[in-house]
C-alpha cells in the first residue's frame, strides 16, 4: 500500500517537472518573438526615418546649359547682378532681389530703376565692371548687350557663377523665328530653375506659347506686311526675318513681307530704304517699333504715331488709309522680355482678326 502511494506521488512530482519546464520554454520563445518584434519594429523605423531624411534633403544647386556649356548654379543665390534686358521683368515679377543692374539701358519705369539700393553699371559702352567685384555676387547674369564681356566679367568674379542668356548667338542651322522663340522659353525656363520659380516660369512659357498660336491663326496669310522703326523723328526700314524686334516674326507667323531689299540688317535704328519706296511697296499693315520711345535720355523725340500720321509719302498707302498699324510696346528697344513679346503678340492676334 505504501509502495503504491510513493509510486503515484513520484508519478505527480514528474508530471508538475515537465509541465513547469514547457511553460518556461513558451516564456523563453514568447519573450525571443517580442524581442526580434521590437528589433525589426525599431530597425524599420529607423529605415523609415533615413528614407524620410533622404527625401526631405533639397538640392541646392542647378545645372543650367548656356551658350558657353553647363555651368553649376546655386538655387536662390544671394547677391545677383543681372545684365540682360531680357530677364528684368521676369525677376521684378518674381520679386527677385539684385543688387547691380545697367540702369542706363533700362526702362525707366523698372522698379529696379528707381530702387535706389540697387547700383548702376552703367550702359554696355562704358560700363562700370568694377562694381560686379565689389558686390560679391554669387550669379551674374549675362546676355545681349553685355554678352561680349562674358570673359571679362568671369576673370572678375571666378568664385560666382556666371550664365550668359544670349540666344543670339546659336547654331548655324537656327532660323531667326525659332531662335527668339526658343531662346525667350529657355531662359525663361532657366531662371525658373535658378529661383524656384518652376511652376510660373512654366505658366509663362505656356501663355506665350498661346499667343503665338492666336497670332497666327488671327493673320489670313495673304495680307502684305511692312515693319518700320522709328528714331530721331526718321522712319527706318526693319527687314523681314533679319530686322530687329520685328525681323523673326515673319518667319514666327507665315506674314507676307510688302518689301525685300538685299543686305538688310538688324541695325537698332532700321535700314535705310525711303519712305518713298516703302509707301510704293503698298502694305496692308504697317508693324511700327518706337526707338525713341524706350530711350529716356533722349528728351524731345517726336513719337512714332506722330511721323507715321505726317508722312505725305504713306497717306495713300492702304495701311494708313485703313488704320492697319500696330504699334510694339514703348518700351519693347530696352525691355525685351518674355513678357514684352508676350504682350505684343496678343495684340497682334487681338487686332488682325
């Protein structure tokens, strides 16, 4: 009786031994699992949290391509000196700062004109490159008229990056039309770039591209054509697709020149064809680009409405006769911007229908 009981006593001691075990064995691998859990959990947050750093880093440089190369460029520089009178209005809409301008060739109505913070270089005959070193300026932007002292001014400032916009000079195979056409969008797209401005810079290119295609749909194809400038109270002749302003629409628009003439140029004040010969060529339209009218140092110039309405020789031409004259924006000899062409374009298409 007694074996009995020791054997069934034994028999329990054993059972509750391998039950305490299995329970500790599951506490062991309960406790590996939420450890490895954690592990995995903290090693994907801090994943996570790498990928969120990664992705919230900003680049602080651009790569514009130039009529020079590519030239690394800094996002939002600081002391930009601007020289090209293409860009003014697009940094003055985007409330740009600069801190040098050629005052001399502007407008006089640009606010960066009358801010008197901002120093004059002058004008691109004598212009005051000593200024560009003084200012430290971490851009500068070339272009035009400056376009010639783009070696000059990189020796002057060799730690700034420098970018020359001038789309005149390109590559043989460019025609007048797509050069301004293209060079006024790439600039505009680059300065975007540079000043975080993608989204209007975009918005600009976009309604520029529009008014080109009002414009040319507002044109019938058969009108005859004749572009003038007007400086010093003389009316110059401003030839197609080599003319000033004027010049690259032909090609831009399908216009039909009333006149040709052999060695045209694209001299600021047109060339010299009589008005005589102008009036016999009998346009349809006359395109009229006032020189003097950008110019305000130039005190006492008669407005080109003025001479075109007392000519004797063009008041039996069919443009006069008929009020088909167009009139560029006063301030397009010193303001030639994607804005500026802009506006004129959606007068062309707004007045040809």
């Amino acid at each position: 009786m007694k074996k009995s009981m020791f054997s069934k006593l034994m028999i329990m001691v054993a059972v509750l031994t391998l039950m305490l075990a299995a329970c500790s064995t599951s506490n062991n691998e309960e406790s590996n699992q939420s450890n490895e859990t954690n592990q995995s959990s903290e090693s994907n947050q801090g994943s996570e949290s790498t990928n969120e750093s990664e992705e919230v880093a900003e680049p602080t440089t651009v790569e514009i391509t130039d009529v020079h190369g590519t030239v690394t460029v800094p996002i939002n520089p600081k002391n930009v000196i601007a020289l090209d009178n293409r860009t003014f209005e697009t940094l003055s809409d985007w409330n740009i700062e600069l801190v040098a301008v050629p005052k001399d060739v502007m407008p006089a109505d640009s606010p960066y004109v009358k801010d008197e913070s901002i120093q004059n270089i002058g004008n691109h005959r004598e212009p005051n490159l000593e200024i560009i070193a003084a200012a430290n300026p971490e851009l500068v932007i070339v272009g035009q008229r400056f376009a010639g002292y783009y070696e000059d001014i990189k020796k002057l400032v060799p730690n700034a990056a420098v970018i020359d916009l001038n789309f005149d000079v390109s590559e043989e195979a460019a025609t007048p039309g797509a050069n301004l056409v293209n060079g006024l969008k790439d600039a505009t797209i680059a300065l975007g770039q540079i000043f975080d401005k993608n989204e209007e810079a975009k918005q600009l290119v976009a309604d520029f591209d529009k008014a080109i295609e009002d414009a040319k749909s507002a044109y019938n194809g058969t009108d005859k054509v004749m572009s003038v400038i007007v400086s010093g109270g003389n009316i110059g002749f401003a030839a197609p697709h080599s003319g000033r302003v004027w010049g690259p629409m032909y090609e831009i628009f399908g216009w039909a020149p009333a006149l040709e003439v052999d060695k045209s140029t694209s001299d600021h004040q047109g060339d010299e064809v009589s008005v005589e010969a102008i009036a016999q060529s009998n346009p349809d339209w006359i395109f009229v680009l006032d020189r003097d009218a950008a110019v305000s140092a130039e005190s006492g110039s008669v407005p080109a409405k003025d001479v075109i309405d007392n000519s004797p020789a063009l008041q039996n031409v069919t443009a006069i006769s008929k009020g088909q004259i167009i009139y560029a924006p006063n301030d397009t000899y010193t303001n030639e911007s994607l804005q500026t062409y802009l506006e004129l374009f959606e007068n062309l298409a707004n007045t040809l229908k």
